[in-house]
C-alpha cells in the first residue's frame, strides 16, 4: 500500500519549526530559557492543532494509493485520515479512469450485507482510524478488475499530526502558523496565571484568526 506524494514544493513564506513556535510562545511570558515553560508552550501548540482538527480544512488535503487485490473487499488507511473526499480508480498507467460512490457507513452497512461475491466495485464507505480505520469495497473486485484497475486513489481530509520534536514541523499553511502561537500562548497563559490583559488578547488575537481562516475556507467546499 503506498501513500501519493505530490512533487516537492517549498511554501512561501514557511513555517516555523515546533523548537521555534515553543520559544515564541514562552517568549510570551519572558521565560524563553525555562525548560518547564517550553514544555507547556509545546502542550500549548498540540493544544491548538487539536482546536484545528476539529474543523475539515480545504487545504488540508491528502491521498493515499492502496493497491487492490483480488478477492479483497477491505483495505487500511493511513492513521492521518479524517474524512474521505473522493476515492478514484487508475488504470495500469496510473490514469484516473472513474471512480467509486460514496456511501456512509451505515447505509453501506445496511445496503451491502454480502460482500462475500466478485464483481466490480461501485460503491464504497470508509471510517476513522479511532474506530475501524478501513475503507470497505461494496464486492470483493475479481482478478480481471484488478488486471485493468490496479490502484485506488482515495482522496480524504487528513488529520495534522503533532510534532514530536524540536526540529519536527506543523504541516499547516503559514497563514495558519499565527493561529498556534496565538493559542498556544494563551494555553500557556492561563497555565502560568499570567495578568488576565495578556491573556485576554492572546484569546481575542487566536479568535481573530480562527474566524479569518474559517472564512477563507468556506468560500468553496468539494463534494464527494
């Protein structure tokens, strides 16, 4: 099973490793050399990208190739799924040929009770990583299916990982950067006990953002 990357770019301007998002917040509190106030700068940002996953992102995008098998109706997904968008079949050249309908889970389990059979799948449903982490083909495809469609290309809503070190980055547009800091010191803020007017604007700025990007997000929204 293979993950698609798409072709290296390097965004403009860039984000700011996590080491260097933790020293801005606790710079916050004038205490950028504190070990324990870097700690909670950088709960501060899981914090703030825990907020972000609560809400499905058009840039936010990702895909994942799953390689089908013959007589094989059920396939993992990547643990960074969220929300699936468009699932695609390519041809042996690696060429979107069609692709399969969505159904949510319950309907699919409803109308898909026997997927023992082959055919050529039509349909398919998929579900988060914290419960099932599958995505389900409504018949197992034959060997002739596989021969001419080879891969599934399933587009979905991914969920931003946390960074895990210093050096680790946030991959998030650098539109969205202000937002974790912005949070992230008033998460550290209101740790601290710091004076209630810092606190105060760190919560006025990160809602400020939060309402900016929710705007420019909403202008359009794909359907499945």
């Amino acid at each position: 099973m293979a993950i698609a990357v798409g072709s290296s770019v390097t965004q403009s301007p860039g984000v700011d490793s996590f080491g260097k998002m933790k020293l801005k917040i606790a710079q916050y509190v004038q205490a950028p050399n504190d070990p324990e106030v870097l700690e909670m700068a950088g709960d501060g940002v899981h914090d703030a990208i825990d907020y972000l996953n609560a809400q499905p992102w058009k840039w936010n995008y990702a895909s994942q190739d799953i390689t089908l098998v013959a007589s094989t109706d059920t396939y993992s997904l990547v643990d960074t799924f969220k929300k699936p968008r468009r699932a695609q079949l390519l041809d042996t050249s690696s060429k979107v040929y069609s692709y399969l309908k969505w159904k949510d889970p319950k309907t699919f389990w409803d109308e898909h009770t026997d997927q023992s059979s082959e055919g050529h799948p039509q349909f398919y449903t998929a579900s988060s990583p914290t419960t099932i982490g599958k995505v389900e083909l409504d018949v197992e495809p034959t060997s002739a299916f596989v021969a001419l469609y080879p891969t599934l290309r399933l587009k979905f809503i991914r969920r931003i990982a946390r960074p895990t070190s210093d050096g680790g980055s946030v991959l998030v547009p650098s539109e969205a950067q202000s937002f974790l800091l912005w949070y992230g010191r008033w998460y550290l803020g209101s740790t601290r006990g710091i004076a209630g007017k810092d606190i105060d604007r760190a919560m006025t700025q990160w809602n400020r953002i939060w309402r900016r990007l929710r705007a420019d997000d909403d202008e359009v929204m794909v359907d499945f």
